[in-house]
C-alpha cells in the first residue's frame, strides 16, 4: 500500500469514527437552545431601582435585539471580543466598542473562593456600565472547600455608595453565567457621572428556579472606580421646543441630549393637563448616519420620571453618537396617558364572580385569568394574568411594559407590594403577571400604570437641528 | 424565517453540525457545548437572517465562530506562545486527523467543510466570507500539505470559471 492509499485509508476512517461518534445529547440540541432563548427572551423581572433612586423612578423595557453582527464585526478587535459578545443586547453599547470607546480597569479582588475581576467600563456624563465577572475558584483551600448547590447559580447584587448623588441601577442584562462577563448600569439622574465611584459587589447564591437571591452574602467586594475624565465628559444637548398635542393634552418637546451610551428626548407638559404622560412612543432617524441609522429601540432604562408627579418627562433611544450626524428627525408615533383622578381597579380573585368589580381596564388590556395556588407551607398565592395588545401604544410589537404599579390594597384597604412579570409570548399581545404571596383576600384593588393609549395616524416628525443650537 | 421553521433546520443539520465541531475541538464535550451555542445563538438571531436559503451557511458560519472562540480560551488557558511552523516532512510523518488539526486556521476550515461537512466549494467560501477562488487556492494548498489526493478536479475547475465570469 503506498503513502496515498495510507492516507485514503485513514480519510475513510476519519469519516466512519465521525459517524460513530455523534452522542444522544445532540438530540435535544434544538430544546436547549429554545428554552434558554425563552428564558432569556420572555421573561424579564422588572428589577426594582436601588432605594437611592426613590426621588425618580425608571421605566424598563425589555427589547428582543440582539446586535450579533455587530458583535461579530467588534470581535476582530482581540482585546474587546469578549466585551463584544456581552454588550450585544445595546446597539449603542456595540457601537461604543466597535469604535474603542472603552475604558479598561483591571481590578480584582478574592474572598471565601470566590473571585470577582472589574474589566472594562463604557462610560459618559451620565451614565457608567460596569462589565465585571465572578466566579467560584479552582483549586487552593478555599476553592476545594466550598459546598455548591447544583439548584442555584452565582448571582451578584451591585452597589455603589450611599453618598453618591440620585442614581438607579439596572442589572440582569447581558450574561449571567460564572466566569462571563456581566453587566451592570448606572445612570445618574440630576448630576454627572462622578470620577470616582465606590463600588460594592455582593456575591449570593441564587435558585435557578424562581430568581430568588439568598439572604446571606458568599462575599462582598468593594472597589473603588476611578473614571477618566475623558470619558465622562462625553455629551450634548440639541434644543427643539417643539409643540405636541395628544389626546387634548399639551406637551412640549424641549430638547434632545446625546451621549455615547444613549439619547434622551425630553418633555414638559402644560400644567392644566388633566393627564400625566406616561410614555411616548418614537423613533429618530440619524440624518446622513447611513443604512443603520434609524434608532427604534433601547434596552434596560427607557424613560425617566419627574421627582415632583406621576409623570414620565424623559425618554430614551439608542444613541447615535457614533454616526458622524448631528441633525436627527424624531418620528412621534404613539403614547400612554393616565388619567390624574385615575382610580384603582378592584378585582374579585376568589369563586364564585372571579374578575374586575370596578375601575377601567386600560385600553388595550384584558384580564386573562386569575389563579390561587396552595404551596407547602400552607400559604397561599394569587396570579392575576393580563394581556396586553403589543404595539397598541404606537411602539414597536417587540416591546414589553409595566402595565400595573406594584403596589396594590389587600381586601382590608391595607397597602402591599406584588411582584409583577412580563413575558412576550409569541402572538400579538404580552403578558403581565401579578403576584400575590400569602394572599388570603376575596378581592385586591390595583393600579394601572396607564389608562389611555394613543397611536398616531401618521408619525408626527420633529427635527433636531444640532447647527441650530 | 420563522421559529418553526427554525426547529426543523436544526433538527436537519445538527448532525452535520456536531462533524464539524468535532473535526475543529476533537473531543465530544466541546463539540456539543459549540453546537448548543450556535444553535442559540442562531436563534437569538433569526430575524437578521434574510435569505433562508443560506441557513445552512449561516449556521456553520455561526458553529465556526464558536469553535474558534472555544479554541483560543483553550489556547489561552495553555501556555502563551506561538505554535512551531511545521515542515512538510513533519505533515507526512503525522496521522492525517493530527496533520488536519496542525493546519493553519484557514486552511483546516475549507478542508473541514468540503471533505468532512460536504459543502461545496461556493458553500465552503460562503461560510467563509471569502470568494469562490480563494476558497479554491485555500484548499489546493491545504490538500498539498496533507498530500491527500480527492475526486475534487470539478469543483475547482467551476470555481475558477465562475469567478472569471
């Protein structure tokens, strides 16, 4: 047999272990991949903002849009392709590093055998993202003698100091997994983004079941963040002080900021508005910023309220600070509105005449079914389960909002706190779920975050003259 | 392209899939753990997909990217340091899965895909993200060094034609 036959011999061969070798696993290939989409995808917890931020509250939204190209064009860059794949939920983030603008830290720290490494920060005058890993660590006493309990997964809550100036904090976007980059984003409302910045990171177990974090800590961390100024010098405001009528109500659009990480479409409303803005729905077209410069969505942090009224006075989008453009045309599509002398909406959850006594639904919202559950422990709980028309406020069907307020009054008028869920499913309405623990009442009085929704006939298009300012 | 749709795609290819892996990790655990991200990821994905008739590229490109990233951690995770050029000498004396393996990165990849994943050669530069030639020359040069001689002469000689077209 000469050298060639060898070779065709070994080809062959090549090819019969390969069939041989394909596991049982690789049939539920497809399962894994979909229900880690889904977890990822249709649920999101709406995270309460840290106690620091109780002057202004924060909406959240969670948008299905991953920026893999992106992602992939930033991993030809070696020493940010990790950081790549974890900012592939932003388009502004993506950008932020496809162009370098990342300021790299380096610190870490271990405790009771853990580790946690703070890499990189994308940061501008108003707001800092925080990429940062922990891990459990191999070998070394430490490592060797931790107890993991295969049911939960290294979590971390994050902190920053209690004298910093009014901030919220958002996590959970991104990676979640030990030894991956992780996320977390700070934006500071009334102030700029400070240089230095103390950073707590408490490591918790947490059950992959519910989410819930245990109370104790595994280990706590603290680090101090020296920001380059460079960095958080980063922004500019255009002024617009446009008109915007809806629904009879009288809105101005008063000026648009942008920064690296984001834009900011801010409004004040006529003090004889018999509404609170709750939302507005848009988009901004990056005028001369080429084929990707129409910005629709933004995840994480959507829109921030007044410190003084219901109201949501200001809204965000992804950030065109990268397109080489300063004139921008915002699109005005749609808006929720909630009535000032707005009532609560009280609901029967036990049989028989399970449903709404009174108070309105908001538009587009229908009550799909309610549910009480016995655990264990003899507690009861109810979910109430709302679907919600997508896109019936003019935004895009891919988002998901808060519909009901967290805070409700049980059968006794007493104020409690729920936790509330959104999930996306796949038809043309969202989920909301509430969640009443240890819930023994007939009825339960909720309040929406909306009352009216109001999509334009044709979008309403303002321009944004940054030459003008 | 839609979910369902999505389903049965993987469902065709992910045995093709796993050959792949396995020719670019050799072990059966990495392997799985590439599909299983590339299959998610793909997912996470779909909507940017816009010629569904590319899936079956799209997803090796996807697979490709995994397995890369899986080897330079590994690689990282060894000792810093470049890898010894090897001779020809030194591709002859090796068995030919080992002498596929020491291949450059982009020479290994045509020959993973053309005699291992069946693709063709427009396929192989497709998932690639290179024109049909280069994929030609790539693989002329890389079954040289393995000095491995495969009924392909057609395949080269359409390629060379239709990139004079």
């Amino acid at each position: 047999m000469d050298y060639r036959d060898n070779r065709m011999a070994e080809y062959e061969k090549m090819l019969k272990d390969l069939d041989m070798a394909v596991p049982a696993e690789l049939e539920g290939v497809w399962d894994r991949a979909s229900a880690r989409e889904k977890k990822h995808r249709t649920v999101m917890r709406f995270v309460k903002p840290a106690a620091s931020i109780a002057a202004v509250f924060a909406c959240f939204v969670l948008s299905v849009n991953f920026i893999t190209p992106v992602a992939q064009a930033c991993s030809k860059i070696p020493v940010l392709k990790d950081l790549a794949a974890a900012v592939d939920f932003s388009g502004s983030l993506s950008r932020a590093v496809e162009n370098n603008y990342v300021q790299t830290i380096g610190l870490y720290q271990t405790k009771n055998g853990i580790k946690a490494d703070i890499d990189y920060v994308i940061v501008d005058q108003k707001q800092v993202n925080i990429f940062y890993r922990l891990e459990y660590e191999t070998g070394g006493e430490a490592g060797n003698n931790i107890e993991r309990n295969e049911n939960t997964e290294l979590a971390a809550l994050v902190e920053i100091g209690k004298d910093m100036p009014p901030h919220g904090i958002t996590w959970g976007s991104g990676s979640d997994e030990e030894g991956k980059l992780r996320s977390v984003t700070i934006d500071f409302t009334d102030s700029d983004v400070p240089e230095t910045i103390p950073l707590v990171i408490k490591a918790k177990e947490r059950d992959t079941q519910t989410w819930n974090y245990a109370k104790e800590n595994l280990a706590v961390f603290t680090f101090t963040l020296e920001i380059d100024p460079y960095y958080t010098a980063q922004g500019k405001t255009i002024e617009i002080d446009e008109k915007l009528d809806i629904l009879g109500q009288h809105f101005t659009l008063t000026t648009v900021d942008i920064y690296p990480t984001h834009l900011q479409l801010n409004v004040e409303s006529d003090e004889a508005n018999t509404m609170w803005l709750k939302s507005l729905s848009f988009y901004v077209e990056a005028i001369g910023g080429g084929k990707d410069s129409k910005l629709e969505s933004i995840n994480g942090i959507s829109a921030l309220g007044s410190k003084d009224t219901p109201e949501v006075i200001a809204f965000r989008k992804e950030s065109p600070w990268f397109y080489n453009t300063d004139n921008l045309k915002i699109f005005i599509t749609g808006a929720r509105l909630a009535e000032k002398d707005m009532e609560g909406i009280k609901i029967k959850v036990t049989e028989p005449d399970v449903g709404v006594i009174s108070g309105r639904l908001p538009d587009g919202v229908r009550l799909e079914e309610i549910s009480r559950q016995k655990h264990a422990d003899g507690k009861p709980t109810v979910e109430i389960r709302f679907k919600t028309v997508k896109g019936s406020d003019g935004g895009s069907t891919s988002e998901i909002y808060e519909v009901f307020e967290r805070e409700y009054l049980d059968g006794e008028e007493r104020e409690g706190y729920m936790e509330t869920y959104a999930g996306t499913g796949d038809s043309n309405e969202f989920t909301s779920t509430l969640i009443l623990e240890d819930y023994d009442y007939d009825t339960a009085t909720i309040y929406p975050c909306f009352t009216h929704c109001w999509k334009a006939e044709e979008p309403v298009e303002v321009v944004a003259d940054a030459t003008d300012s | 392209m839609t979910r369902e749709e999505f389903a049965v795609r993987t469902n065709e290819i992910k045995i093709k899939l796993f050959k792949t892996a396995m020719l670019y990790l050799g072990n059966e655990h990495d392997a799985l753990e590439a599909v299983d991200e590339a299959v998610y990821r793909g997912l996470c994905a779909v909507k940017k997909l816009r010629q569904p008739e590319y899936f079956d590229t799209w997803i090796t490109r996807i697979l490709i990217n995994e397995c890369c990233k899986i080897m330079r951690n590994q690689k990282r995770e060894e000792l810093p340091g470049t890898m010894p050029e090897l001779s020809q000498e030194d591709y002859d004396r090796l068995p030919l899965k080992e002498a596929v393996s020491a291949l450059p990165e982009e020479l290994r990849s045509v020959i993973v895909l053309r005699f291992f994943g069946g693709f063709t050669i427009a396929e192989t530069a497709r998932i690639l993200g290179v024109p049909q030639g280069t994929a030609a020359t790539r693989q002329r040069k890389a079954l040289g060094i393995l000095r491995l001689a495969l009924n392909d002469d057609n395949d080269e000689k359409e390629a060379d034609h239709g990139l004079q077209r």
